[in-house]
C-alpha cells in the first residue's frame, strides 16, 4: 500500500495548472482506475529509488539520444 503521507524538505513549485486534493480522494481514483500495488512492483521501485539515490542512473541526455 503507498504511504498517505510525505514529509517535504523544500517548497513544492508549480508552473502549470494542476488540481490539489485530499489524500483520500486521491486514493480512491487510484481504486477506481483500477490500481493495484503488488509486491514486486513495489519491490522494484524500492530498489529504483535505492539506486537513484546513490547515483546509479542513466542520464536524460545519454538516454534520449540512444531512443533516437
């Protein structure tokens, strides 16, 4: 299940029109859309987030250019 709620160290910037609503509405689209968070998908994330942390990614740049 995905956490409610996150503690946020810098200011959030918005410069495009976007709808703020409660954690709980939210959480009930993701129902109705048919969201399901399993296990190895939340797995997977986990570890992606451990390695971005750590500095293990592909750069947009070098990315981009191979997809072209």
């Amino acid at each position: 299940m995905m956490k409610s709620y996150a503690h946020v160290e810098t200011p959030i910037t918005i410069d495009r029109p976007a709808v703020i609503i409660p954690v709980e509405e939210y959480m009930e689209l993701l129902k109705e859309a048919g969201y399901r968070s399993t296990p190895t998908l939340s797995r997977e994330i986990t570890q992606a987030r451990a390695r971005f942390r750590k500095g293990r990614y592909i750069q947009w740049k070098k990315l981009k250019n191979e997809l072209l």
